[in-house]
C-alpha cells in the first residue's frame, strides 16, 4: 500500500500557520481542526518545518509560559522528514521509526500534497494485515 491510499482516504488537506504565527496561534489552530501538528509555511504551497506537539511541550519546558509568544520558526523541528505518494507504507514506517517523528510532509516536486501521522500508517497497516490474514483463513478453508 502506498502513502497515495492513505491521503485518498484522509484527504490531502494540509494545515498551515505561518513562520511568523505566535505559538498561542499554531496551538489554537490545531485545538480548532483536532490535529497533532502543522506544517510552518510561507504560501501554504511549500514546507518550511512542523511544529507539532512534542515541540510545543519542549518549548514550554525550556521557556515556560513565554512560549506562548514565542514564533512558529523559534519552536518548529529541525530537519523535516517528508515522503512522496508513491512511498509505501512500510517506507514510511521506517522513516517515521528511524526519524522518531509522529508525522511526515507529503511532497511531491516541492510542493505540499499531503501530511501522514503515524495513526494513519498504522490504521492502513492493519487494515492490509486483516486482509493477509483472510486470505490466509481463506485459502487454508479451502484446501
């Protein structure tokens, strides 16, 4: 299975704030849409970073309640990990293990298409298990 099933169920939209868009502001966004982490972007069309929760909880242990007022850019991870449509799952479980990142860019030709978390990586993998298992269940059945 390929990241492109993923997005094909979830939808390709991607939250953004800007790099400049205080802390208070990426919090209140990903309250609003119930997500984990956004993507720091300039023109909503290409990635800068992602600012997620783990870094919002790093940043309110180094700074304590100033974070707030603290900027996107000041906070977002280092070093964004991004994947294509055409990664597999297995790809992209790797990725995510080897990174220890919750979340992956979808980019394709440097543009935003995208954004997997590992719940969604993990749902698709059961789901292809369940199916192996049945086939297994099945072909046992029969024989």
């Amino acid at each position: 299975m390929k990241v492109e099933t993923i997005l094909q169920s979830k939808g390709s939209r991607v939250v953004t704030v800007a790099p400049q868009a205080s802390i208070r502001v990426a919090i209140g966004r990903m309250m609003l849409e119930h997500i984990g982490a956004v993507v720091v972007s300039r023109d909503d069309q290409t990635a800068l970073g992602i600012l997620s929760e783990r870094e919002i909880v790093r940043g309110l242990a180094a700074h304590g309640a100033a974070v707030l007022d603290m900027t996107a850019e000041d906070l977002m991870a280092p070093g964004m990990t991004t994947c294509t449509r055409r990664d597999s799952v297995q790809e992209v479980m790797a990725k995510m293990t080897n990174t220890r990142m919750r979340h992956l860019v979808v980019v394709e030709n440097g543009r935003l298409c995208g954004i997997v978390s590992i719940g969604d990586v993990v749902k698709r993998r059961m789901e292809e298990l369940e199916t192996e298992q049945e086939q297994l269940q099945a072909y046992i059945t029969r024989g």
